[in-house]
C-alpha cells in the first residue's frame, strides 16, 4: 500500500525502502518495502509492532543508515548521508546533550557546525529556548534540569536549526505521563507556529491519533506499510476534550486492530 501526502506538494519521499542486516552470518531483512509520502507542512506519525523496524526507517531517511534497496529523496534530491535541511530529536534526549556546557551552548551547536555568524545564533537560541518556555535556564547545565527539561532543550536545539523537516524518533517515552502530555502540546503549538514539517515515531497509539494529521502504520519485521489512517479530527486539539471525542475512540481503535494484526502476522492484503 502506497501512502501519499494529504497536501499538495511533497517534501519527502520513501520509495521502496530496504534494509537487510547481516546477523550471525545470515541475512535478516528488517524492512522490505516502504513506500510514501509526507507533504510539505504535515504532521505525520508512524506507529507500528516492537521490532516493526520504526528507528531503522527513522536512521535510513535521516541518512544515518544506508539502505539495501530504494531510496529517500529529500526536496528532489536523494538522501546518501545527513541532509542540510533535516533535524533529529532521539528517545535518549540525556546522550545528546553535553552535561559540561550550558543549555544555550548545547542549542548553539549545530549552528557553529552550519557557520551561522555569532549575532544570528544568539538570536536562533534565545528564540527556540522561548519558544519551548526554557529561556530562563540558558545558563543552568543539562544534569540540572528534569527529565521533560532536558527533552525540551533538545527540541529547542532542533527548532534553532530551522530545518524543513523535522524527525522524532519517540522522543516521549522516557517521561512521565504528565510531561508527556505537556510535550506533545509543545509540539503542536511549535508545528503551527513554524510551519515545519515533522515526521513523528512512536509506540503509543493515542499519542499518534492526538498528534498527527496522518498515521502510517507499520506491519511485523520484514516491514511494509499496512496501511494508513487519516486522522480526521479537528485541527484545534487539547488533551481533554479531544480524547474525550467519540472520532477518537474510533481511530484509536480501529489503528489498535491493526496493528494486532501485523502482531499477528497479517499483510496489508490480508487486512479489511
């Protein structure tokens, strides 16, 4: 099953992805076909089974990870390593951030690396820390701030990038619930507010109903898309009322089903 942007110019795209790993002195294929789209502007999830290949697609399309097979064409061109105009924030937020420099020196990396001039990355910085609510511990070191803080600062560190697309390999699992809550509001009030586009994995089925405009979901290793979902709620989401809406219920179970499908072994084809 082909999935396709629901607007009308595409960013990204996945064609017939593969991925073969040598393991013990065999061949294991992880993924075997993925093929889609994501628009310009779209907030995309990906939820599939544990083992569903979810970080290996993530790695493959950030050009961290070579492909046995088809390609990721970023904007027209094709990904062979880490492009220009992409960002990555990981599940291990700790690992990314250097304890021994501050917060700001931490979101001003990348933009030493991009060579952007010392005025400008100050302002980069001090925008993207504000715009996650952390512009008052720019000076504080990572081991000083909360888990959720810490997650924070790596967004932060995304968005001064200003990247066209943004990749978020579930990047909410390691918090509690309450702060997982939070920063997924984080991330839709930033997705409005920039216009990026953001590519979104995750293992929680709620979290992609409430965040994204579309969920693509993943069968059992080796991995082709099952099929896709349209997330047809409002656009205006908060935690209470819009999981409490009936429509999400249904899309909630009904991405549910499928995905006990792929656990159990069955194929698009083999799907209703």
């Amino acid at each position: 099953m082909t999935s396709r942007p629901i607007t009308g110019t595409t960013l990204l795209d996945v064609n017939g992805l593969q991925k073969i790993y040598q393991s013990g002195g065999r061949s294991v294929e992880a993924v075997r076909d993925l093929t889609f789209g994501v628009g310009t502007g779209e907030l995309v999830c990906i939820v599939g089974p544990s083992g569903s290949g979810k970080t290996t697609l993530l790695k493959c399309i950030a050009g961290l990870m070579g492909a046995t097979s088809g390609e990721v064409v970023l904007e027209g061109d094709r990904v062979t390593g880490p492009p220009a105009g992409m960002a990555v924030v990981f599940q291990e937020y700790g690992r990314s951030l250097f304890p021994w420099m501050t917060v700001r020196q931490n979101v001003e990396l990348p933009l030493k690396e991009k060579r952007i001039r010392k005025p400008e990355r100050q302002r980069l910085v001090r925008e993207a820390l504000d715009a996650v609510g952390l512009g008052h511990v720019g000076d504080s070191h990572p081991w000083q701030l909360s888990g959720g803080m810490q997650q924070r600062v790596a967004i932060a560190r995304a968005v001064a990038y200003e990247p066209q697309i943004l990749l978020m390999d579930e990047p909410f699992a390691a918090v509690d619930a309450q702060t997982r809550a939070d920063l997924e509001d984080l991330v839709l009030t930033l997705w409005k507010r920039l216009g990026v586009t953001i590519l979104f994995v995750t293992h929680d089925i709620d979290e992609s109903v409430y965040l994204g405009q579309r969920v693509i979901v993943l069968s059992s290793s080796p991995t082709v898309v099952m099929a896709e979902v349209a997330v047809d709620l409002p656009g205006e989401r908060d935690q209470l009322t819009t999981r409490s809406e009936p429509r999400f219920a249904e899309l909630r179970s009904h991405i549910y089903t499928l995905i006990q499908q792929a656990k159990e072994g069955r194929r698009p084809d083999a799907t209703a």
